[in-house]
C-alpha cells in the first residue's frame, strides 16, 4: 500500500521533466477555467439584443456563473479529498465544455444561463490543482509549481479580456464558446495523460445535509449582495435573503461542529494560521477586484468628461493585459521569498505592493500608461500574494484535508470580490457627474473606491501579520507514508 501511495511522488522526483508536464497541465487548466470570468465581458452591453431578452435578465449570464462556481468550490474539493483530486478535476472539466457548448448553441436566455452555470461549477480546478501538486511533486518543486497554478486565476482573466474583445469585434459572439469549449477539451486531454492521481483521500461518507446547507447560505448571500443594487438593498426581497443567509449560514455551522464526517472541518479553518490567511484572502479578493471595477471604466468613458480616456474595449483588454504576464511571472519570485522568509512575509509584501499601486493610482489616473503602470504594479502583488496564500493553508492542514482546505480559501477570495462589487457599485452610483442628462461615475467617485482598495489591502497586510509562525513546512508525500483512507477516516471520526 505505502509503495503504491508513494509512486507519484517518486515518479515525480526522479523524472525532473514529468515534474515539469504536470505543472504545465495543471497551470494551463487554471488559466481556461479562469478565462471564464471575462469571457462574456465584451458583449455584455449587447446580450439583450442577441438573447431577445432586458438587460436586467441577461444580467443573470454573470451572476449564475458567480453563484454556481461558489456553491462547487466547497463541494468538489471536498469530494475531491474523499473520491480523488484528478477525477474531481476532470469532471470540472467536462462541466466546463459542456456548458461552453451550451452557451455556444444558445439563441435565448435559459439556455445561456445554464450553460454559464455549467461553467461556473468548474471553478474549483484551481484549488484542486494546488492539491494535487501538493500531493505528485517533490518538495522541493512545490512552492513554485503552487504559487504559479494559484496565479493562473488572475492570469487568465487578465488575458481573456482582449482575447474576448477582439473576437466579438471581428467575428459571431457564439465563437467565444465555440473557443472556449476547444480549450477546454485540450485541457481534459492534458489532464488525463499526464496528470497521475493522488492516492491521499479521506474515505468515509459525503456530508449531504452540509452541502445543501452551505449552498443554500451561500447563494442567500451572494444574490443578496449581487442583486442587491438592482432590487434595491432596504428592499424586501434584498433583506430576506441576508436575514436567511445569516441563519442558515450560522445553522450549518452549527450543523457542521456536531458532524463526524463534515463537508467543512471548521475546527481546523478556527486554527490561526488557516482563519487569518483565509480572512485576509477576503481583503485581497476585494482590493483585486476594486481596480478592475475602476480601470475600464475610467479607459472608456468619453474624454469630454476630463478625466475617461474614450478607449475601445479591445484597447482596455490591451491595457490590462501586461497585468497577467507580471502575475505570472511574480509567482515565481514569490516562490523564492517564500523559500528563503517564509509564506506569511510573501503575503505581507504583496499586500503592501497592491496598496502601493492603488495609492499611486489616486495621483497617476489620466494617461494610458499611467492605467498600464498602476495594473502591473497590483498584478505584481497579486501575484505575491496569490503565491502564498496555498503556502499558509498547506502548512496548517493535513495532506488529506488539501482539496477541500485549497477550495474554502478560494471561495473567501471570492467573497471579497463578491463585496467589491457591491460596495464599488454603490459608491460610483452615488458619486455621479452630470454628462449630457446622463448620471456618469465622478472622478472623485473613482478615487475613493480606489482609497478603499488601498485599505483593504493594508487590512490584508494587518491580518497576516497576525498569522503565527508555521510549526512546520509543507511536505511532500515523497517524504511521508500517508495511511490508508480507512485509517484517516477512522481518526478524524
């Protein structure tokens, strides 16, 4: 048993070049998936006409990926700890090119937004991949190959933007999921010849009545804060979803401390080193998703206004573009911070870069590459950042705990950005400057939301200075025999 759990990692540490394939794999999986989040951005303004339905209903394309992708990411990494991270992985895949065909034969509204809740539920590649490198690679590949998967979800974003662009300009919207569903089916051949699977699993029983609490909380939560500015946030539908997500939310919790076999193991997230990285994850999802709430806006509002720059969107997809290649190639020094200081001063640095960048933003704000320079500055800390934070969790759990560990921590960063766009939203519609009868986002509106990124990144950097100092690094299966599911499930009951 213990020859056939340690395989992977030997295979791993003994052929450099295998090591370095499954990286490729597993980053360039994240990088798709994370393509999603930007993928429909373009048309937006046009999916009415093309779906025959109001702008309000179209809405409904981002907000199911946004609420599918929260409910999957607790769920499948979890599922992946018990069944198997590369079979999780993969049907996260195939989740996400069939909802890309969906949305590429779709015509109409319910099939879009199916389709783009099919590939919401992909969302937990990312987390899933960080464990699946924990478990295959060699310790010393593990703090690079994770640091470059974790930056893989800014990555893709950054790059999808004018990608997507360009190909709604030129060519029928349904190409983007036509490509989309193309990337993804080379990524599930990928995955399925290269990546081995990890034979570290919990076994027991899946916590069904905890999955559908979680869920249900968590969806009460993110269209209360979503839906919010459209329904109105004193409205009655708006306060009875956060009313119903604060009791769920406390009843699962509840729910869960009384569970053997929990979907969430909340003992071990109330450890320090695992509660305040994940608290400080919310921060950063927030801060990231300030700036690019501000940028494109200020890129494409008219130039009459003295201060929007009057730019196509291809042109803001170009701008923000050198963002993901300064993301990814920070994660690489982040991995060596990380080696040399620790995980906790890499995400204390990179806190710091991102609040550097949006204070500079508030001075630098009326060329275009004053906006190219602000965007690499943050992707630089992002990339810091994002790099650590697989560190901290990895360091503070059990190797069989990773799947499902990896995947709160994404959803906590997907909170923050969930937050940003609400309070963003609400900031710049009250904040307005009269342009030709029409209320448009004042200069100063912008440059308080970008003050407030600021702050949450000096919150993000507050709260990992609290983080204690790890009692010991993270290993690789190579240099422990992991016991048998059996065995582990038995102990943690």
């Amino acid at each position: 048993m213990s020859d056939a759990l340690a395989r992977p990692a030997e295979a791993g540490s003994s052929a450099p070049p295998r090591s370095n394939a499954v990286v490729a794999v597993l980053a360039f999986a994240g990088i798709v998936v994370s393509l999603m989040q930007t993928l429909v951005i373009p048309i937006i303004p046009e999916l009415p006409k093309y779906l025959n339905a109001s702008a309000s209903n179209t809405a409904w394309a981002v907000t199911a990926t946004l609420l599918a992708a929260a409910v999957a990411t607790p769920v499948v990494g979890r599922l992946g700890d018990m069944f198997g991270k590369r079979r999780m992985l993969l049907t996260s895949i195939v989740l996400l090119v069939t909802g890309s065909i969906v949305c590429a034969l779709a015509d109409s509204l319910i099939p879009m937004v199916i389709g783009r809740a099919l590939q919401g539920l992909a969302a937990a590649v990312v987390p899933l991949g960080i464990s699946v490198m924990r478990d295959v690679l060699p310790s010393d590949r593990l703090a690079g190959s994770t640091a470059l998967m974790s930056a893989s979800l800014g990555v893709g974003g950054a790059l999808g933007l004018p990608s997507a662009a360009f190909i709604a300009d030129h060519y029928n919207w349904h190409i983007l999921f036509w490509v989309s569903a193309v990337l993804g089916a080379v990524s599930f051949l990928l995955v399925l010849s290269i990546v081995p699977e990890s034979k570290v699993r919990t076994g027991g029983r899946f916590d069904l009545v905890g999955s559908l609490g979680l869920s249900a909380g968590l969806i009460s939560l993110l269209l209360a804060i979503s839906k919010g500015s459209d329904w109105g946030w004193t409205s009655a539908t708006t306060l009875i979803l956060g009313v119903a997500a604060v009791t769920i939310l406390l009843s699962w919790g509840w729910y869960e401390l009384r569970s053997p076999q929990p979907l969430v193991d909340l003992r071990t997230t109330a450890k320090p080193q695992v509660l305040f990285t994940n608290l400080a994850s919310i921060a950063l999802g927030f801060s990231m998703f300030a700036m690019s709430l501000v940028l494109p806006q200020l890129l494409q509002l008219p130039t009459q206004t003295g201060y929007g720059l009057g730019k196509s969107m291809l042109m803001v997809g170009l701008v923000l573009a050198p963002q993901g290649l300064v993301m990814m190639a920070m994660s690489a020094v982040s991995a060596r911070v990380t080696k040399a200081k620790g995980p906790k001063v890499t995400l204390m640095i990179g806190a710091l870069i991102v609040a550097s960048g949006y204070a500079l933003n508030i001075l630098l704000m009326s060329e275009v590459w004053h906006l190219v320079l602000v965007s690499c500055i943050i992707g630089a800390g992002v990339g810091f950042t994002y790099g650590a934070l697989p560190a901290l969790i990895m360091g503070a759990v059990d190797p069989s705990q990773t799947g499902a560990a990896n995947s709160l921590n994404t959803l906590m960063r997907s909170l923050g950005t969930s937050f940003a766009s609400a309070i963003a939203g609400v900031i710049l519609a009250q904040m307005t400057t009269d342009f030709g009868g029409a209320a448009l986002p004042s200069e100063n509106g912008f440059k308080v939301v970008m003050a407030i990124g600021a702050g949450a990144a000096l919150l993000a950097f507050f709260l990992a200075s609290l983080i204690p100092k790890p009692r010991k690094a993270v290993e690789a299966p190579a240099d422990v025999t992991p016991a048998p599911a059996q065995e582990v499930s038995e102990a943690k009951a």
